[in-house]
C-alpha cells in the first residue's frame, strides 16, 4: 500500500483587514515621534487618523469574511500603541513634563486604563452584551486627549492655565476605561436600513459641522460620550430598581 500523503494545512495571515490595522499602529506610532518633536499638532491628527483606520479593520474583515483570531489580537496590540500608549505620551510631553512625578502618574493611568480595558475587552468578546461596551472605549478616550490638546493648539491656550484640567481629564479617561459603566456600541444601527429623509439631511449637516470646527467638535462629540456611560448606567439601574418594585 502506498503511505497515506499528509495534508498539511497552510498557515498565513489575511492581508487586507491587517493592513488597515498596520496603518492605525503606525499613525499612533508617528504620533509619539511627532511629540518627540515638538508637533503636537500633527500628532493629535495622527491619533484621529488612527482611529478610522481601526474602525475600518473590523468592518473590512466582516465584509469580505477574513475575520481571524490573529486579527483581534494584532487590532487590540495596535490600540494598545495608538490609544493607550500615543494620547499619553503626547499629553505628558506638552502638558506635563514640568509637573515631575504627578504628570508621570497621570499619563500612566491612562496608558495602564487602556492595557486592563483591551485585556477585560478580550475576555469578554464572547459573552459581552452587543449592544453595549463595558468602561470607555480606548479609541473615545484618546480622541478626548487629543481633542483637547488640538483645541488649545487652535486658539493658541497657554497650557499653563489648562495643565491641571489637563491632569484630571488625563487620569479620568484612565478610570473611564476601566469603570463599570455601560457604553453604547451603536452596533444596532442598520446602515442598510432605509431612513427618513430628513435624518439625511441631519447626517450631512453634522458631517459640517464636524468639518467646519473638527477640534472643537470632535472634542464634544467625544466628551459628551464620556458622560453618556454613568447617565446610561444611572438610568438603567434605576428601571431595574423600579421593576423589582413592582
């Protein structure tokens, strides 16, 4: 008889969705050396930036079906750089590098708030509820950092007025990311769906207005979503209180 051939299974990576992903960890990447070099402006932009490259990743891989567990673990190394580490360090080398010892603190509660929320993440992909995120997403969190420093860039703020409301901001996007609250993760919308025209119109007039004052908006639209969480928890707990009532 002859000997039964072995298949072997070829092992490899899908290319397109770890491309995007390979773009938002190089834009966080560019974002620390940018501060390293005294362009704090070109570095908040390259944490936006590395913000829509993430949040194209995972919609490539559900689109041409290449979702991997490779993938979900590069994606999350890559936040880990571009949300986690990148808002940190810029926010400390122009913020806080003259606070000595708290500054340190500070930036390192939110690299570490972002380290225990990808790892909660992680563990909790498979029986986390859909609808909501548990803790501040990492990306929302380094937009609000980058947003800030983006607006006191714009209208020339003396950081010395602002370096301790930069401090609590700082170190609250780190608890954020680790609290308890709940979070909507949109994920129920159908972009399929068909919708009244005017929600149209309210889409396209918000995209001007994003783009008309994109530091002052983003900043915003991103604080306004850190607060949503306890507002949404608080809600929730009360129904729930109020059901066991009656």
């Amino acid at each position: 008889m002859l000997p039964e051939k072995r298949l072997t299974r070829r092992r490899g990576i899908y290319l397109l969705p770890n491309l995007f992903t390979t773009g938002a960890l190089f834009s966080g990447f560019y974002a620390i050396t940018s501060a390293m070099g005294g362009r704090y402006e070109t570095a908040v932009i390259a944490i936006f930036v590395a913000m829509i490259l993430d949040g194209l990743d995972g919609r490539v891989a559900r689109l041409t079906n290449t979702q991997s567990e490779f993938g979900a673990q590069y994606d999350s190394l890559s936040d880990m750089v571009s949300f986690g580490a990148a808002p940190a360090l810029v926010m400390y080398l122009w913020a806080f590098s003259s606070l000595g010892k708290v500054g340190l603190f500070a930036a390192f509660v939110h690299t570490a708030g972002g380290a225990l929320r990808l790892a909660r993440f992680n563990t909790q992909l498979k029986t986390d509820d859909k609808n909501y995120f548990q803790g501040l997403p990492s990306p929302a969190a380094a937009a609000i950092l980058a947003g800030f420093i983006w607006i006191c860039l714009e209208y020339k703020y003396d950081i010395e007025l602002f370096k301790y409301f930069a401090l609590v901001l700082t170190i609250s996007t780190g608890l954020l990311m680790v609290s308890n609250f709940r979070y909507s993760s949109f994920k129920s919308i159908d972009l399929k769906g068909k919708v009244p025209f005017i929600a149209a119109i309210a889409v396209m007039l918000g995209i001007a207005f994003v783009m008309a004052q994109p530091q002052t908006m983003l900043f915003l639209l991103f604080l306004g979503y850190a607060i949503s969480g306890p507002v949404i928890t608080l809600v929730m707990r009360r129904r729930r209180l109020q059901g066991r009532k009656t």
